[in-house]
C-alpha cells in the first residue's frame, strides 16, 4: 500500500532528509522516498494519514494532501 504526500515548505535537502526521518518513525511504515515537496510512503496498511499528518508536522512542515495510491503489480 502506499501513500503520496504533498508537502508544503520543504526547499532544501536538509527538508527532505528531516521529513524522511520523521516518516520513519510512523508505524507500519516499510519505506519512504522524499522529493521537494512530496513523498511516497509504503506501508504495511497499519500507517494512517493522520499519523503521517502528525509525522510531517513534527518535521516542521505542512501536509498540502495525502492521497491513497493504487497498488502496483510486476506484469509478466
């Protein structure tokens, strides 16, 4: 399962490395990349939007949007 973030605020790496950090943290959470300004988390369906909300905010940032993602199958 996945999640995209819109996050406002974030201009620098130093952002991104602290927004990653923070996802981290989030239970059940298997996995985050972190652009400027969004990121993809990966979870194992435990991690709700609102404790990626909370996570994000603790970082210092705003949550524009979260937004579920469809899952993607490997084709054969």
């Amino acid at each position: 399962m996945r999640f995209e973030v819109i996050i406002g605020g974030m201009l620098s790496v130093h952002a991104q490395h602290g927004v990653f950090m923070a996802l981290g943290a989030v239970e059940g959470a298997l996995s985050a990349e972190v652009d400027l300004g969004r990121a993809v988390v990966w979870h194992d369906g435990r991690a709700t939007e609102a404790a990626i909300r909370e996570a994000v905010g603790a970082a210092g940032y705003d949550v524009l949007e979260v937004r579920a993602l469809p899952r993607i199958l490997p084709t054969i």
